[in-house]
C-alpha cells in the first residue's frame, strides 16, 4: 500500500512539472471516455431497450416489395426505401387508403395505425411566443395500439382523426416541462402549429418518446390535418371511404394481441390475413402479395418495430 502511495505521489508530482503533456492527457482521455458514453448510450438505446410501450414485442411493422413501381398502393415514399437483392423496391410507406383497407379487413391484427414518415420539425407558437418542436402526425388509433395513456388529459383518438374534427395536439411530458412550466392546467390550451390552432388534449407520460429510437417527438397531431401544416401533402382521400389510393405516404404500426400457438398466430388466421391484405390493395399482384407475405412473416416472428424502424431511420429521404 505504502508503494502504491508513493508511486502515486511521484506521478502526481511529474504531472505538475509538465503543464503542458498533464493538459493534452486530460483533453484526450475526456474526449475518449466521452464518445465511448456516446457510443454506448446509442447501443443501449437502439440495441438493448424495447420502446416503452405496452407489450412491444407484440408490435409489428409491414412493408412491401414490387418489381416495379406499385401504381396505387403507394403515392411517393415517406421514410425508407431499397432495392432487394432481386432489385425489387422495398418500403414501409403505405398510401392511407391503403391502411383503411387493412385496418377494416384485418383478422390477425388488434389494431393498426399509420403514422407520416419520419416526422418534421414544425413552428410552435404559444401565447404569441414562436418557437420549434419536433412533431409527428398519426392516425387517431397510434396511441390505442401503443397501448400508451395520458398522464394529463387525454391522448388523441379516432374522433380527433376525421375530417370536420377540432384540430387536437398531445404534447409530450419533455415539451410540456420545456414549453410550459409543467402547468398543470396545460389540457385545453391553444397552440399554433404552422399558423394552425391546435387545442392541447393531453401530455404523455415522461418515458414515451414515440417510436423511432434516438428522437424524441415533442407534439402528436392527427394524421388528417396534414395538408393543413404541411401543405403539399394529403395523407387521406377528401372523404373517408371516397376510395382514392393516391392519398400521401404513411408507415404502419401493427399490434397482435389473438391467441397464439407456440408464440405464433395460428397458420388459419395468418393466411386469411395475407388474403385480405392482398386482395384489391393497388394494381401491383407482386406487391400486394408481398406486402401480405412480409406483414405474416413479421407477425409470426414478433419482430417489435424498434429494429423495423431502425431501418426506416437509416433509410434514404423520399426523392
């Protein structure tokens, strides 16, 4: 012990005669230990924890694959697209109506909801302050199927997604501390996003963040208001049901909560599921089977979304 303490002495003793090495071996360890914490948290976050979500690995996210652009069953790419290795295109956008058909058809599934790509940063303005917040827009069962409530208010709901609906927001439990003070009255207050009024609904718990890991959505808006804060983009015919497949981009989240036999939906209800799924969705049979196909596949080995969408993070910009 007696040695250790003097040789600790005399290195401390070489590190004051020499300002300038003691600094540079400072700077380089700080830097060294700080990526590595970097680089760990990222693993951590994307590899190791599951989304902080009611039963995760129940959750699934479908994509399609055409040999040539599937006319119909999507209008532009919103998140990720490829090229398999037979050349064929890959995405997880799906067009809204779309998502209606497999919403309304699905036998396998609880619940589906479909969000609007990755996300936008969006101008935030309250009591007359601008300001920015990263927010997402989503079909009005995104939090049902999450299984994900409120910790003030109430989160968005299907009667919150349908055209004629009063414009509502759920904000999250960072944005509500960030923006708001964490005023318990926040729930009925206005917002303006891209000039549009949004009334709060309801914060989100504090560990949500959404569904992509590494970002962290701060405002959830209906997926029927896009056209109004993102002009250009119109994820959903004029009418519900009015049948127009050239509606926007959207990915899918699907929830499998029906019994199972040895951890896998049962062989029946996944193949009636693949039929439904392919029957009348766009003009490409190749797509449409596919898409069916990788949606089953996905369901009988419970990929949870996190890796999905890590994918769709990585992916290229739509063109």
């Amino acid at each position: 012990m007696s040695t250790l303490l003097q040789d600790l002495r005399y290195g401390l003793r070489m590190l004051a005669k020499n300002p300038g090495f003691t600094a540079v071996a400072v700077i380089t360890l700080a830097l060294g230990i700080g990526a590595n914490t970097a680089i760990f948290s990222l693993i951590d976050a994307v590899l190791l924890r599951m989304l902080p979500v009611q039963n995760p690995r129940q959750l699934v996210l479908p994509d399609w694959a055409s040999h040539g652009w599937p006319e119909g069953t999507v209008n532009g790419l919103s998140g990720t697209w490829d090229h398999d290795k037979s050349g064929r295109w890959t995405s997880t956008s799906f067009s809204y109506p779309i998502y209606e058909q497999i919403r309304a058809r699905n036998q396998v599934f609880s619940s589906v909801t479909a969000l609007a790509g990755n996300g936008s940063e969006l101008n935030v303005g309250y009591n007359g302050q601008p300001g920015r917040a990263d927010g997402e827009l989503v079909s009005g069962t995104f939090f049902s199927t999450l299984g994900v409530q409120a910790i003030l208010g109430r989160a968005l709901t299907p009667d919150d997604d349908r055209i004629g609906a009063s414009p509502a927001a759920v904000i999250s439990y960072g944005y509500w501390e960030r923006r708001f003070g964490r005023d318990p009255g926040v729930v009925g207050h206005t917002i303006t996003v891209n000039s549009v009024p949004f009334t709060i609904v309801g914060v989100s718990p504090s560990e949500f963040y959404g569904v992509q890991p590494g970002r962290s959505v701060e405002v959830w808006l209906p997926l029927h208001t896009q056209p109004q804060v993102e002009p250009g983009w119109s994820p959903a015919p004029p009418e519900p049901g009015a049948g127009d497949r050239d509606g926007g981009a959207s990915g899918l989240v699907l929830r499998i909560s029906r019994p199972l036999v040895g951890g896998h939906p049962r062989p029946a209800e996944a193949g009636r599921e693949r039929a439904a799924g392919a029957r009348g969705v766009g003009s490409d049979p190749s797509a449409n089977n596919r898409a069916g196909r990788k949606a089953d596949h996905q369901a009988r080995n419970h990929t949870p979304p996190r890796d999905a969408i890590r994918k769709q993070g990585a992916g290229l910009p739509a063109p």
